[in-house]
C-alpha cells in the first residue's frame, strides 16, 4: 500500500443489485485474508461471513466457494509484511 498524488483512481460500480458479484467479492476478502492476514484475522472473517450465511443466500455461496479453495490458499499463504500489516490495520481502524 502506498500513497501516490499523480494517480487519480474513479470508481464507478455498476447500478442495480448483483448478488453473484456480492457473494463472489465476499468469498474473495475471505480469501484474501487467508491467504496474507494473521491467522486471526483470516478465522474472524470467516466466522462473520458463516454467521451472515446462516440467513443469507448470497453469504451462503459466498461461504461455500471459499471454503473449497481456502486449503489452496493456505498452500501458497504468503503473510504482508510488519509494515503493510500496520498500515492495514490503520486504515481499518480509520474505516471503522
């Protein structure tokens, strides 16, 4: 993560409901967190996202795809480094 002023980033999300996209980025943060986050972290997510399935479809499938591809994740886990990690938990923290 870093900071770079000469680049300009505009995010322009599609309008109207797509649940397949929702349940496919929750799967991914899951992921994603198994595969760079502490352990902690990645067991968090999992436990909300499986919590949120317990009433919703699209956390449901969400769930299910990451929990077949979370052994793989573990395989090729590659923890950020101390400093990312610190920054990541800042804009976390700021974002909360």
């Amino acid at each position: 993560m870093c900071y770079c002023p000469d680049v300009v980033a505009h995010h322009h999300p599609a309008v109207g409901r797509r649940p397949h996209r929702t349940a496919l980025i929750r799967r991914n943060e899951v992921l994603t967190a198994w595969l760079r986050r502490p352990l902690p972290v990645a067991v968090r997510r999992t436990w909300a996202l499986a919590a949120d399935a317990r009433h919703d479809s699209g956390a449901r499938r969400a769930l299910r795809g990451a929990l077949v591809r979370i052994p793989a994740a573990l395989r090729t886990r590659t923890p950020l480094p101390d400093h990312v990690e610190k920054a990541v938990r800042l804009v976390e923290g700021a974002s909360s």
